[in-house]
C-alpha cells in the first residue's frame, strides 16, 4: 500500500478524532478500520471508524471501530465488498489494517481494558499511527505491546504535530 494511501486514510481518522467531545483529562482520538481486498480495485475497504467517546462508557477509539465491527451483519458485510466477499468477521480480522491517530493505550487509568489489548484480542495484521502517546497521563507502551504480538507498527511520518493538536483539544495548554 502506497504511503500517500495511508495517509489519506489517517486524515480519515483525524476526521474521526475532531468529531470528539474534548476533555481536559484525556486525549481526542480517531481510528479507521480498513481491509485491503483483492476484488476491490487497489483501494482498502473502509469497514468502520470510531472515535474517543463515541460510544457510552469512557470508551476510546480504537475499542469503538472494533465493536462497531463486530456489530456487522454479514449483509453489511457482504454489502462493503463488490463480488465476492467474506461473509464472517473472522474471515476479516486477519487482514484488517487499523489507522489510529495516537498509538493506542496501553494502560486505562479508568480501569477499562486497554486498546492495544483489544486490538492484539482481534487479531489485526497492521496498525498505522499518526503520533506516540504522549505521557500526559500514563506511560503508553500500546506500539510496543502490539510488535510483541506480532502485529506490524507503521508510524506515518509527516502528521504528527496534526495528530498531536487534535488529540490535546480542551487541554490546558498555560
């Protein structure tokens, strides 16, 4: 996949990430989930998005692209993919590309599970990401946690800053 593919798709999840309601105490994220398939022209299928507190809980986005993936129907399913097409969630998951704004968390101070933990649960192939986590409120380890899973980390260079500014939007920057 080309780099300039992967960042239109990160500008996706920027997309995502602005759509979240900020807070002071945590980070403003964005996540795509996306499948390269053979019978779509060289374009990834865009399966779902999410972002930080999209869905009840204190969720993050990572965790809600996630479950609105496990949410579709193999109607939706087959309804994403011209032709031939998987049916089944788990004909998808291992080809599943995840594009995160900020690496994902690796420790929830909130108790809830982290989202390197799920992501490594859903067995996805890659994971892009736009910026580290930084130790604002923990010590992020999510980039780590997913190559020792053996899923590919691809930082995308050249948005950092971008990621970064979304991501603190309602932070106390004094």
């Amino acid at each position: 996949m080309s780099t300039s593919t992967s960042a239109v798709i990160l500008q996706q999840a920027l997309a995502e990430a602005r759509k979240c309601e900020p807070s002071p105490t945590a980070f403003c994220v964005g996540c795509v989930l996306a499948v390269p398939w053979p019978t779509v022209d060289s374009q990834p299928v865009i399966l779902t998005t999410g972002y930080s507190r999209e869905l009840p809980g204190n969720t993050h986005a990572e965790a809600n692209a996630l479950a609105k993936l496990h949410a579709l129907t193999p109607s939706q399913i087959l309804s994403l993919f011209p032709g031939t097409a998987p049916q089944y969630i788990h004909e998808i998951l291992p080809r599943v590309d995840v594009y995160t704004t900020m690496e994902p968390c690796s420790v929830r101070t909130s108790g809830l599970a982290p989202c390197a933990d799920a992501l490594i649960a859903a067995g996805i192939r890659r994971c892009f990401i736009g910026v580290g986590e930084p130790p604002d409120f923990v010590k992020c380890e999510g980039a780590q946690k997913l190559k020792d899973a053996g899923i590919e980390v691809i930082w995308l260079a050249g948005m950092e800053e971008e990621c970064l500014k979304v991501a603190r939007r309602g932070h106390d920057t004094s």
